[in-house]
C-alpha cells in the first residue's frame, strides 16, 4: 500500500514543533500495518470514508483511495476533533 501526505501535514508538524523525520517513522509504521491498518484504525463517525489513528498524544486522519492510505491531517488529541468536517477541504 502506497502513503500520501498531503502539503498541509507539513504545516500540522510546525505547529506541534515535530521534526519531519516524524513523517517518515509514521510511514514506516502505516507500511509495516498496511495489511491490518482497517483493525488497527477506527472511522469517524458522520465521516466516512474519513478515519483515524492514535499515535501517542496525536491523531493521524486518513482515508483509503484506490490502495493508497492519503493522510490528510496530523492533529493534537485536545484539538483533534474541532471541526473535523474542514478536514475534508485539505484534499
């Protein structure tokens, strides 16, 4: 399975002062899960095909699209759910 970040994750990193290295340790792990990442991932509800990921403190938001996993958002968790349905606009 392919992972695609969109631009503004790059903004998100800047926000929570994460290295971009993040990014790429975050890849790693969505390849190694990709077979399970259904399981592992819960949905939004209200929001499908939108779903999420608990990475420690934030919430990684993606959706599946043609065996690509498209990652739209990299969120604080006390912020991550403020306003969810904008999410959609960064694609």
């Amino acid at each position: 399975m392919l992972v695609r970040f969109v631009e503004y994750i790059k903004t998100d990193l800047k926000k929570y002062n994460l290295h971009a290295t993040y990014l790429k340790k975050i890849e790693e792990k969505l390849i190694a899960n990709s077979d399970r990442i259904t399981k592992i991932s819960q949905e939004l509800h209200g929001f499908k095909p939108l779903r999420k990921l608990r990475l420690g403190d934030y919430r990684l938001f993606f959706f599946i699209e043609a065996g690509t996993l498209v990652c739209i958002a990299l969120k604080h968790r006390k912020e991550a759910y403020d306003n969810v349905g904008n999410l959609f606009k960064r694609v």
